[in-house]
C-alpha cells in the first residue's frame, strides 16, 4: 500500500515538472502578448479606456483605469 502511494506521488511530481517544462518552452517559443486597440476588445479584457490615435505619428494609446484585468 505504502509503494503505491509513493509511485502515485512520484508520478504527481513528474506530471508537474513536465507541465512546468512545457509551459516554459512554449513561453520562449512565443513570448509575446499583443494586444490590438485598433478594433474592440474582448469581453475578458476590463479596465482599458477607449484607445485614442494621433494622425500624427500613426501611433495608437490605450489608457487604463486604476486596475486592468486581463
């Protein structure tokens, strides 16, 4: 009985680290987290203030509230 809990536990551990292992590979295979505010957001994205567009520069801003939630 005792053996199997510790091969249940070792495979808990294993299944964590791999999962831990995946996470960080697919991270450094795509890092970035873009955002477009030239359309609406979507629904879970709170906290962002209509985005405002300088002809200008062509640039984009988005200004958040107190706290934005993605």
């Amino acid at each position: 009985m005792t053996n199997a809990i510790g091969r249940a536990v070792a495979a808990g551990m294993l299944a964590a680290l791999f999962g831990a292992a995946a996470v960080s590979l697919f991270y450094a295979w795509h890092p970035a987290l873009a955002i477009e505010f030239d359309r609406d957001l979507p629904r879970n994205v709170t906290g962002f203030y209509p985005s405002e567009r300088d002809d200008a520069s062509g640039l984009t801003f988005a200004w958040t509230s107190a706290e934005a939630v993605l």
